[in-house]
C-alpha cells in the first residue's frame, strides 16, 4: 500500500455557508480569485500541487546549489537518463519554460504544427513563434460516453491531409501530448506512438513527445493493450519515449515536484541551439531556472512516477472519484482519463443556456455546496468554441483521503438534487486577451 501519510499535517476547515456565498461573491464568481484557505477540497488543478515523499525531501536537504556543475543537475540528468532514456537535458523552471525553448528553436512563421490537442501553453507557443498550432483528436474523442481505451489518440490521417495541404515542408514538428490534457487526460496507446513516429519520419519532421504524464499514461498501456499486461510501467514508460526525437516535460505533473521542467534532445544540434535558448530565458544550462534542491526533488520524483505502487494509488484514486460520481448519477466523461474527472455540466445543468456559462455556474456551486475547487473548461475558458461544458475536478498527486472523495460525490450530488434553482452567470469584467479570460475575469448571477 502507498501510504499518504507524511512528517506533516495541516488542518482544512470548510467555512459555513454564509461565508462560502460572502467569498464566492467578493472572488467574482471566478474560483482563480478565491484564497486556498478558504477552500476545503481543492480540485483545480494537479499541476503542482501535490504532496513529495520523505525521500524527496531527503534528497533537498542535501541538494548542490552551485551555479555550473550542480550535482543536483547530474543527479537529475542520470534519472531522466535512467526513467526516460534522454542523455541530454535542457532544464528549465516549469514546463512551458520547456516550449518556449524548444519550439523557438524548431517553429518558423508560416509553419504549421499537428498534435493529438494542444494543451493551452503549447497552442499559445506555437503561436509566439509564428506557427498556426493544429488539433487532430482521433475520431471519438469529443464524444463523452464511448468506451474505446485510447480516446487521447492522433488521428495520423487527419495530419497527412494536413501535409497534402499545407505541404510536408511546412510541418517541422509532430507533436504527441500523453496523456492528452485537453481531452480529458485520455492515454495515448503505443501503436499510435509507433505510427506517429514513422509519419514523423515521412514528412522529415521532428517527433515532440509532451511527457507531462508519462508515467500515468504507461500504467494505460499495460491496463489496456495487448502485449503489455506483463510489462512493468517503468519500462513501458520508456519504451514510448524511445520513439520520440525529443521531449518536454513539466515536472508538476509526473515529475512529483512543485515546480520545474526540462526538455529532452537526442540531436546533438538541437541540444546546443536549446541550451543557448535557455541561458537566455531560463538560466545557466545546469539549473535553467530551478534550485539545487528542486532538482534533486525532480530527480527522485521522476523515479517514484512510475513505481508500480504509486502508480496503481495514483490512477486507482482518480477513477474511484468517478465512479463515486457515477453511482450519484452525475453525468461524467468516460472512460476515466489519468489525472481528472470532468463533469458534463451540459448535461448537469441542462436548463443553463451555454451563453450564461453552465460549467462555471456547476463550478460556482460546487464551492457554494462544498467548498470544493474545480475549475470549468468549456465556454467560459475556451471563448468561441463548441466545446462541452465541462468542469474539470483533478486530483493532486499524494495529497487527499478517501473521505475528500466522498465529500466530493456528496457535494456534487446535493447540487444535482437543486439543480433547477441553479443560474446561469454572465462576465462583468475581463482581460483583453480573451484567451486567457477564465483566469481573472469577474462575474455575476444572471
Ligand atoms: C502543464 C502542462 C504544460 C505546461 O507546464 P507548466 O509546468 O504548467 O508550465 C504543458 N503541456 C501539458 C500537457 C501540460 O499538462
């Protein structure tokens, strides 16, 4: 068993309701503004947030914080090496330290560049660099109830129209992001990695794998597709980077950290065009942005990733949370992806028009109910689009009980039960750039 527990406690209170409605009121009815301490399950993101083990705070008691030559870089270094199979590393503060770096080296204007789904810093640095970021979802993956295994897919057809349009010569990268974030974390299967490396290989283009998830993508793979039931994680982890040219990692995610990132090269080229990219954005290529000691954190946390132990917790927890959703009737995205549940709010709160935001009213109560932080990705985030009104609960790594989870289904639940006196919201304030106005835009009750 994965024990949870750790040399430190902190105590949650849920405020009562009349505070909840005051704080909710005064954060603008955007859970972004609302303060930690007055949320008591906090599902906004799993970026981050979650808790590091005995050992990795160990290991950042004695951490190098040298400028060049750390040995907390060389001890990063060797697990990135050892867990996935990259000799040379770029490290950076935090994933997107990681795109920047990479795709400014790899993007010129007028490209265009295919992944199975952005996620949304890679979208907005395909763009910085002039290229126009293409989403090709395999077919199915909009559609919220079908079971198929693999929903986080590429659809490689979709990208060789995409060459017969635009011309191979246009497309420098292929980009495979596991699992996909933006389709509900759905796993990525090893046959569809394999025959986007020999597409990559087709159009001379460089094969991106985005690792964020690596680790919980693997446990998928060995879960659900032949031949790999007998395999461990960890080196089915390395085997799907095997195919990759080069990779980005946020250590947020599978990395176990709280902060930092790296890209990884096998091209002795690319690797000093990164490096000096990232001297000038990051820092020196021996910390890029982090500290001796998150480093050593990441150095650890990438090798705890794909222990089988945590991983089965790890995966085994977010898809008790959905089936706990599901036993209350709360209509969710399935299958369970790896690091979320995502509630269909459409479905939710089905007399909520899409105009008065039916993710971020469910989002609003949720916290109104509960004092549970989830946070909406349909309409409100993604500003004309049709996607579903989803919201979104992810799971911190190491971090909540089983009792969080009922809490959550009982909240989710409450609400559904009231659902018809549910309003919509409409924005009252927000950021010029659109793109980012789920971040800080202000709102009321219709
Ligand atoms: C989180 C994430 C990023 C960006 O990483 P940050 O550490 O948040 O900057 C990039 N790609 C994917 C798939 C992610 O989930």
């Amino acid at each position: 068993m994965f024990s949870y527990t750790s040399a430190m406690a902190s105590s949650t209170e849920l405020l009562s309701r009349d505070e909840r409605e005051e704080r909710l009121e005064s954060a603008g009815y955007n859970v972004f503004n609302l303060a930690s301490e007055d949320v008591f399950v906090d599902l906004l993101t799993d970026s981050g947030t979650g808790t590091m083990s005995d050992t990795q705070w160990a290991a950042m008691m004695e951490a190098d914080e040298a400028y060049a030559g750390s040995e907390s870089f060389l001890a990063l270094e060797t697990a990135i090496a050892e867990v996935m199979g990259f000799d040379r590393v770029v490290p950076t503060h935090q994933g997107r330290g990681a795109e920047n770096v990479l795709y400014g080296c790899l993007i010129e204007v007028g490209d265009v560049v295919p992944n199975n789904t952005h996620f949304d810093t890679t979208r907005a640095h395909v763009a910085e660099n002039g290229g126009d970021p293409v989403d090709c979802p395999v077919e199915g993956a909009g559609d919220l109830d079908s079971e198929d295994p693999f929903k986080g897919n590429l659809d490689t057809e979709c990208v060789r129209e995409l060459a017969d349009d635009v011309g191979p010569e246009s497309i420098p990268a292929v980009i495979l992001t596991i699992t996909n974030n933006s389709v509900a974390g759905q796993p990525v299967s090893m046959a569809n990695i394999e025959e986007t490396r020999d597409l990559a290989d087709e159009l001379d283009a460089t094969f991106v794998i985005d690792a964020c998830r690596f680790a919980e993508n693997a446990l998928f793979i060995r879960e659900r597709e032949d031949g790999y039931a007998e395999r461990s994680s960890a080196e089915i982890a390395r085997e799907q980077l095997s195919h990759a040219d080069t990779i980005v990692m946020s250590g947020k995610k599978d990395g176990l950290v709280n902060v930092g990132g790296f890209v990884g090269v096998r091209d002795p080229d690319l690797f000093e065009r990164a490096k000096q990219r990232a001297i000038l954005y990051e820092g020196f290529s021996t910390y890029g942005g982090m500290a001796g000691r998150d480093m050593a954190a990441m150095a650890v946390g990438l090798r705890e990733a794909v222990s089988e132990e945590y991983l089965t917790a790890r995966i085994g927890q977010v898809r008790a949370l959905g089936e706990r959703l599901r036993e209350r009737n709360v209509p969710i995205y399935t299958p369970v992806g790896g690091h979320a549940v995502y509630i269909d709010a459409g479905r939710a709160l089905p007399h909520v028009p899409d105009e008065e935001f039916p993710g971020q009213a469910l989002v609003c109560e949720l916290y109104r109910e509960g004092g549970v932080r989830g946070v909406e990705l349909g309409g409100f985030a993604f500003p004309n689009t049709d996607r579903p009104n989803l919201v979104r609960l992810a799971l911190p790594r190491r971090t909540y009980h089983d009792e969080h989870l009922d809490h959550v289904a009982e909240t989710a639940s409450a609400v559904l039960e009231r659902g018809e006196e549910v309003r919509g919201l409409e924005v009252v304030s927000e950021p010029e750039n659109e793109a980012l106005r789920h971040f800080s835009a202000r709102l009321k009750p219709v």
